[in-house]
C-alpha cells in the first residue's frame, strides 16, 4: 500500500473492493473492458483525498466509500479518454482499453465510467453540491481541449501551463477534498482549506509528473518517458529551456518539423533540456506548491487526519 496509516489502508481496500462490485451492466463486454482498466491498481490518490478530508467531519461508512469509489471512476473515465487522444498502448504497464477493443469502445467506456460515478455520487451528495463534481468534469474537459490547442506551440508561456495542469490535474483533487469535506459536514473554514490544499496537491502532483517524464528509465508511475515532448507537449521543463536557449528552441522546432525522427535526436534535445536549468526550473515551482499546500494544513486542527495529509504530501517527490 502506498499510505502509512492503517485507518485509511482499510478504507482504501474497501474502496478497492466497491470499485470491483460496482461496475455492472448487462453488457459483458462493456463490464470486461472497464474492470480490466478498473482492477489494474493505481495510488488511489482521490479517493485518499476524499476520504482524509471526511475524518475532519462524521459521515456513514458505507457513503464514504461509494464516494471515494465515483471520485476514483471519475479519474478512471478521464484515463481512458486520454489514452485514445494519446493512441497510448499501455498504462501502468498494462495494456489499455483502447489498444485491447478499439477507440470506439474506448470511448464508450469512458462515458459509462462518466455516467456510473455520477448516478453514484447523486445517491450521496445534496444536490445542490452536485455541481462540485460536474463543474470538475467540465474544467478537466477544458483542460484537455487547452493541451490539445497547445500542442507544438514553441513560445507556450508558464501562466498558460500552470492554468492547463490546474484545469486537468488539480481540479480534480480539489473537488476530492471539498466533497469529502462537504459530506462529512465540515465547517465552511476547513472544507475551503481542504478544498485549497486539495487544489495545491494537484498542481504539484502534475509538476512532479512532468519532471519524470524528463527522467531516463523512471518507471515508477508505470509511465513511458519523453512521453510529451514527442508528442508536441510542452511542459515546464521544456517551456523553461526554449525560453533561455535559442538553440534548443531550434531543435525543438526543427524536430516537430520532420516527419521522421530518431531516439538519438530525441534524446539528444532531452539532454539538452535537463542540462538547461529546466529541471531545477521546476524543482522550484514543486517547493513553491508544495509549501502553499503545507501552509494549508496549518490552517486544520491537530488531528490524525492532519499529520495523513502532511505525510501524502511528503511522498510526493522527484
């Protein structure tokens, strides 16, 4: 298990058992599809959240893990989606959805997964925090079309990329924190801060994936490196060395250009990035989010539930 305290490891396998009962349909190819993707693991990161921010509050158990089990179907729609715009072969060094059935059935898993966690949420959630969830959906899809829109832009500014990861990432992990919070009927003080550290925690979770993927053979995440640059993405460290250097703005550009490239010129401009400054350039932005998360737990009473988020807070690292 990635988390330390025994409360929520129990939590987290009875999320992990609801995910395997909870997808059904009549459907058996729908059904197989979605609990091949559903039952390949992962951190469980938002339902963590969702279930830390209720331990500030009281909520029913058995809600609890129905909630934390939408937020976690939500982020699992979301993945299955990204791998078709991606044509993403594996995830977590599993084949995905789309390369075992198909874009079409890709996508039709992605919106029954859309569908499951929403009629699952609304059985839980007062109907007039419902949108919390729905307005994250919509901000993540937002997100989405802003990384599409960027791709082999060569002069993408850093407010443009903090806005695309807050909208794809964070959003996410805020709404996590706020509807845990919300339904545990927290005061108004600590869901904001929950909501807020929730928010921090995804942009520094999004920046640390970013740094990795600048990282030769870094396969804890079960992710390919070079990943977005060869694909036409610019994250921070890239943005950060086109920035300062003309010649790696260049070579980008020039490698964008040809239809056919080598590894040897790839990892070449990747060399060129990470002796840059680009990595420390991004080191600076994860300390920087990483304390406005901290300042956030400051602001929640001592708890068991406090020192949890301060420990998934230090786990994050490069």
């Amino acid at each position: 298990m990635f988390f330390d305290n025994q409360r929520l490891n129990g939590d987290i396998e009875k999320v992990e058992e609801n995910l395997r009962n909870s997808v059904t349909s009549k459907n058996k190819l729908l059904v197989k599809a979605i609990a091949d993707t559903v039952g390949a693991g992962g951190k469980r990161l938002r339902p963590a959240m969702v279930i830390v921010s209720s331990y500030f509050g009281k909520i029913r158990q058995e809600n609890l893990i129905q909630l934390a089990s939408a937020i976690e179907l939500l982020h699992t729609a979301t993945l299955i989606h990204d791998d078709v715009l991606d044509n993403s072969p594996y995830r977590r060094n599993n084949e995905t959805v789309y390369k075992k059935y198909g874009t079409d059935m890709a996508i039709y898993c992605g919106d029954f997964l859309y569908t499951k966690a929403l009629l699952m949420l609304a059985d839980i959630v007062p109907a007039n925090k419902l949108t919390i969830a729905a307005r994250a959906v919509k901000t993540i899809c937002e997100g989405e079309v802003d990384q599409y829109r960027d791709k082999y832009v060569m002069n993408l500014s850093v407010p443009s990329y903090l806005k695309r990861i807050s909208r794809k990432t964070a959003v996410l992990f805020s709404a996590s924190c706020a509807l845990g919070a919300l339904c545990a009927k927290c005061n108004p003080r600590i869901t904001n801060s929950l909501s807020k550290l929730g928010f921090y925690y995804g942009v520094m979770f999004q920046l640390i994936d970013d740094f990795r993927d600048y990282k030769s053979g870094d396969s804890e995440w079960g992710k390919p490196v070079y990943n977005d640059l060869s694909k036409g993405i610019l994250t921070l460290p890239a943005i950060y060395a086109c920035r300062d250097s003309k010649e790696i703005h260049k070579r980008v550009q020039n490698y964008w250009n040809k239809k056919v490239n080598t590894n040897e010129e790839l990892n070449s401009i990747i060399s060129l990035i990470c002796s840059s400054g680009g990595m420390e350039y991004t080191e600076n932005y994860i300390k920087r989010y990483r304390q406005k998360a901290l300042r956030e737990i400051d602001k929640l009473p001592q708890s068991e539930a406090r020192d949890i988020l301060g420990d998934l807070i230090n786990k994050l690292h490069i």
